[in-house]
C-alpha cells in the first residue's frame, strides 16, 4: 500500500469518524492538519483536494476521497471492518441512525452555516446566539437518536455487539456535545452507547484529544 495521507482538524467530527475507522483498520496514515480556524480549508491547495473546502481527506489505494460516510464505507468495505450489516433492512437501520448526526445534525453545525446565521446578529449578541444555536440543534439529533435506538436491534452498541457506521458517528457527536453543552444525560441508551464506544482502543487513539497538534 502506498502512503496514505489523511487531511483533518483535530476537533473536526467527521474527521474524527474517519480516524476511528482508520484506527479499527490498523491502517498508519501520514496526517496533515488544515487549520480551519486559520481558514486553511480556503487555500488553493485544499480546495483542489476538495472543491468544498472540507475535510476530511482521504489519499488511499492512488484514490483521493471526500466525504466522511463515503470514506468508512470505503475502508469498511476494502478492509472488512463489517460496520454494516449483510441484511438489507438491517443495513437501512445503521445508515439511518449514522445519517441522522451525519446529514442532519452535523451540517447545521457546521462553522461555515453558523457563522453565516451570525451575521444576522449584532456582534455584542453573536456568541450567546453560536452557544444557543449549537445545543439546540445537537440536543434535538440526540433525542431523535435515543428514540431510534428504543429497538431489539439495539445492544451494547447502535447495532447488536460491535460497533458500527453509527457508533462511529454517535462518539464524535457525543465529544460536540461535551464542548457545547446541550443537556444529554437525559438519555439512557445515547449515555450508555457512547460510553462504550469511548472505551475501545480504537475509538480512544482517534480522539481529539489524542491527536492534537502541540501549540
């Protein structure tokens, strides 16, 4: 395998999705910070990577790949990683529950999206209306998420006993959470999953936390 590069933010969530997969892989990969508070994401050099301007990016097998659900389901399916189920109804229920945070909740958080919705606030109002914004919408994917898991399918994590494309998800969306502070301990099957998602090796080398550039 040639070197694969992996182009993320330290606190990026979708970033995050794509560390732990890349984690469950075993798969080394050469990491380049783009500083999306330095607005790095905006450079030419990114922006011919992805024309969006986001990250992740994934440089694997001579491919260059975008979007974070794509790039698991990539590795998932080239590595074996078994994060969806092989029956069709299964499958449909970890791709919801993983779309619910990922194509629902992430979006309208995403720094792009809420600094526009800032600008319709006076400068002295704009962080109490970030917070504000911020924990509504990521307590309303939460509760959305717990429903969803009020399921026979459920088990020690989203999907039966091993983690799937949603515990993937559910983990990075637990730790904006924690930064935000929307109120989620309220719900039992959210708390409990996450708790043991955060738990496996895999999950704790693709943190935040452990990955940080040094200042």
């Amino acid at each position: 395998m040639t070197e694969v590069v992996l182009y993320d933010y330290w606190r990026s969530t979708a970033s995050y999705r794509v560390r732990i997969a890349l984690e469950l892989a075993r798969i080394e990969c050469k990491t380049v910070s783009i500083d999306l508070l330095a607005g790095a994401q905006r450079d030419a050099a990114h922006l011919a990577r992805n024309p969006q301007g986001y990250v992740p990016v994934l440089e694997i097998d001579g491919l260059r790949l975008t979007q974070s659900l794509a790039i698991i389901e990539y590795l998932d399916e080239t590595q074996g990683l078994l994060l969806l189920p092989d029956d069709p109804a299964a499958r449909a229920r970890v791709r919801a529950l993983s779309q619910v945070i990922a194509a629902d909740t992430h979006p309208i958080c995403n720094p792009a999206v809420v600094g526009h919705v800032l600008t319709q606030f006076q400068p002295e109002d704009a962080e109490a209306a970030r917070i504000d914004w911020m924990r509504h919408f990521i307590r309303r994917g939460l509760v959305a998420f717990e429903a969803l898991l009020d399921d026979p399918a459920t088990g020690t994590f989203c999907h039966g006993e091993t983690p799937s494309l949603a515990d993937l998800c559910l983990v990075p969306q637990i730790y904006n959470a924690r930064r935000w502070g929307p109120k989620f301990d309220d719900l039992a099957r959210v708390t409990r999953i996450s708790a043991a998602a955060e738990a496996l090796p895999a999950f704790q080398r693709a943190a935040p936390e452990a990955v940080r550039p040094a200042d």
